[in-house]
C-alpha cells in the first residue's frame, strides 16, 4: 500500500502525524511496511491502581533527563457490552505530553477474538525504525488476556505494591513466571519491605542466574527510580521465559483461529446435540487447516 | 470514534468532564481523558499523538474565549484540520458566536443530555461520509 511508504517515509523524517497515522492504520489491520520483529520493547504489567502509569511517568522524566527518547503504548480494556473504552492512562504521565522525546499512544484492546493483539509487534516495529529508543507497552497484569497483551513485549517488568494481597494474585495469574524484572512500587509505605521479600521468598523456590532482581521504587517522590532504569540497561530475558512468552503469543492466535473459523457455529451446535465429541471437535476444526 | 477529552487551562472542576469520558464510551467511542490543568499546546500534542477524530474541550473557569481557539488553531497549524471540535461547561452565550467561528461545532451547556451529544456524534459521522465539512480546519458556518 503506497500510503503506509509515504507516512513511514514522513515518520522516518520525524513528522509525528504522520507517525500517528501510521500507528492507526496498522492497529486497524494493515500490513506493517516493515519486516516483522525489528524492534524491542519492554512490557509493563501489574495489578490495577498499583501505580503504573505514574511510574512510567516519573520513568519517561529519568530518560528525557538524560537525552533519550520514549514512546509508551499504554492499552487498556474495551468494554465488552459497548465496545468503547476509557483510556486515561497518559492523564497520570503528567509531563508526557510537552517533550519532543515522548510519544504516548492509548490503544484499547477492541475485544480481538482470542485476546489477541497482533497489531503490538508492527507498532514497536514502526516506532523502533522512527527512532524511538526506549519503546514500552503497559497493560494492567489482572488476567489470563493481559498476560497475553503483555507477552508481545520482548522484556516485562512486573510492578507490584504492598497495600494488598497482590502477590498472590499474580502469582495465580501466572505474570511472575514472565516477569524478567520486579519492581514494588509505593516504597514510601510502611508494608513495601515486607512486600519485596514476600516475592523474593516466593522467587527464590528454584533459584538461578536468570531469577529475577527485586527491586523498590517510590513512583510518587521517585526515589529509586534512577536505579531501576539503570537496572533496566543490564536486565537480560532467559531462554525459559522468552519460550514463555512465545508461547502465549501462540495461544492466542490459536484462540483467535478457533473463534473466527467459519466452522464454529456448527460445531457448537454439535456440540450442544451431543453428535459430536469435544475431541472429534478439535480433530475436525484441526483438520480445516 | 477516537475522541480526546480535555481540560484546558487552571480549572480544576472536572466532574463535568469525567461524566461526558463515561457516557462516550458506553455510547462504543474509546475516549482518550488528559487530565485536568492541560495547555492549549498539550492537547494539540495529545489529539496529534493519539490520532483523535474529534476533541471535547470542558470549560468552567470563563477562560474559554482565549483556550478553545488556541487549541482550534494548534489543530490546523498541526494539519489536523478534519479533527472535529466541541466545547461544554459554562459558556454563556454571547461569547459561542466566535467559537463556532473558530471551527467549533458544538457547545454544551448545563442540563444537556449524554444521548444529545452522542446524536451529535453520529450526524458528524454521516456528515464526514457525505463529504460535508466537520473539521476545525474546514469550512465553518455550520454548527449543531
């Protein structure tokens, strides 16, 4: 498609329109200009309310600081009844909107079958190639969908807090296995220490070299903050959770295929008949190809 | 529709705001809210940045003669002249006319009702379809 050259072209050359117009084009399904797979990104995920988005924000404050641009992909859910959505994730990446260093786009998940969101790896494909240095996707990390959104990213940072039993939770949702960095947020609270070792001690069941670092910040006086971007540059994946990752990815796609089969209502309506069985159901939508 | 709602300015009443954000994205638009105390500049960005189809500006301060055209003209000096503009809050009157001027289509007040501004929406939709001009960098004269 000529205009997806033109606008990567015009974005290449740093005109955010154009790059916007981009990133719209492909969320709403076009094929990326770009080879699959050429930038990197890292994936923030944690339960609701325990201060993401400010920590991205006082994050993106650390980078400008030092001269390095970033752009945040922050995706929030769609309602299922209406299909819109409330995306007030930048309203809390108070500086956001002023520097040329930071772009912030809000995407809605738009209840893609199967929770998949194939438009993730074209985006950070096309901001990495516009010269985006640090490329991040927040998702809130409170369900099996959102492990799914974050799993696009390349690396995750886990943020987690102390006002709650939130360790557990994640812990339940399976976000730690994916976790290649840990961060509890809301240092200043009496319970924050208590907090980190909780998750150490539950990290440290099977520990090795590729264990994740726990580390505290203060989203809120961002204390600690520096660290954790100093600690970002040094952070590694392992092979265990890059197959993770993978994984999920490879789920979801299976979910959207077996949602979107033309086949599906039929096989349904077997099922409900009982002429069929749930596995001669998976034989034949396999068979489809 | 992408649609960007926004505090310009220091007012800091945003419950107004707040209300509108929900009743647009139970009506399936994915609304994109900023915050309170934005600059004219800001929003700009925002609209820009987020690719927004239309920008809902609340204002309860009496700034909005000098804020609403500020981001009307951030808008097409950004070349985002199809962006469709519309104001609510406390605006009296006398002071609309020039904003429809400025490209504004629509202003709110006090007592309207959220399936008002959601007609408002779809006729701007069927309005764009038909080629007829919406945007605040296109022709203006016509308002709701």
């Amino acid at each position: 498609m000529k205009q997806l050259d033109t606008l990567l072209d015009e974005a290449r050359s740093g005109n955010r329109r154009s790059l916007s117009k981009l990133l719209t084009l492909v969320e709403e399904g076009h094929n990326s200009p770009l080879e699959r797979g050429i930038g990197s990104s890292l994936g923030i995920t944690g339960p609701p309310g325990v201060g993401k988005s400010t920590l991205i924000g006082k994050m993106i404050d650390v980078w400008v600081e030092r001269g390095e641009s970033v752009a945040v992909l922050a995706v929030d859910p769609s309602s299922p009844r209406s299909g819109g959505a409330l995306l007030g994730d930048r309203m809390r990446m108070t500086n956001a909107d002023s520097s040329d260093l930071v772009f912030v786009r809000s995407l809605a998940t738009r209840n893609h079958p199967g929770g998949l969101m194939d438009c993730l790896t074209p985006m950070v494909d096309i901001l990495s190639e516009c010269g985006w240095t640090n490329i991040l996707i927040e998702t809130v990390g409170a369900g099996q969908s959102e492990i799914r959104v974050v799993a696009f990213a390349n690396r995750i940072l886990l943020v987690d807090g102390p006002d709650r039993g939130d360790i557990i939770q994640a812990e339940k949702a399976g976000i730690m296995e994916l976790a290649d960095l840990i961060v509890i947020n809301k240092s200043d609270l009496p319970e924050a220490e208590r907090a980190a070792n909780a998750v150490r001690s539950a990290l440290s069941v099977v520990e090795d070299e590729s264990t994740p670092d726990v580390l505290m910040v203060s989203a809120l006086s961002g204390m600690g903050v520096k660290e954790l971007i100093d600690e970002l540059v040094k952070t590694t994946t392992s092979h265990e959770r890059e197959r993770l990752r993978v994984r999920e990815r490879l789920i979801s796609a299976w979910d959207s295929a077996l949602l979107t089969s033309p086949k599906l209502n039929d096989i349904l309506q077997a099922l409900e008949k009982g002429s069929v069985t749930l596995a001669e159901a998976v034989d034949s939508i396999r068979k489809d190809g | 529709m992408r649609i960007v709602v926004a505090k310009p300015g220091l007012d800091g009443h945003d419950r107004g705001a707040k209300v509108i954000a929900r009743a647009l994205r139970d009506g399936g638009h994915e609304v994109i809210y900023t915050g309170l105390r934005r600059t004219p500049d800001e929003i700009v960005r925002i609209v820009v940045d987020e690719d927004a189809g239309a920008v809902g500006l609340s204002s309860l301060s009496g700034a909005h003669s000098v804020l609403i055209p500020k981001v009307c003209e951030g808008l097409r000096k950004s070349q985002m002249d199809n962006v469709i503009v519309f104001a609510g809050g406390i605006i009296p009157e006398h002071d609309r006319k020039s904003l429809y001027e400025e490209g504004v289509r629509a202003i709110f007040g006090p007592g309207t009702t959220s399936s008002e501004i959601l007609e408002f929406l779809t006729t701007m939709e069927e309005r764009s379809e038909s080629g007829d001009p919406v945007g605040v960098g296109e022709e203006a004269g016509w308002h709701w």
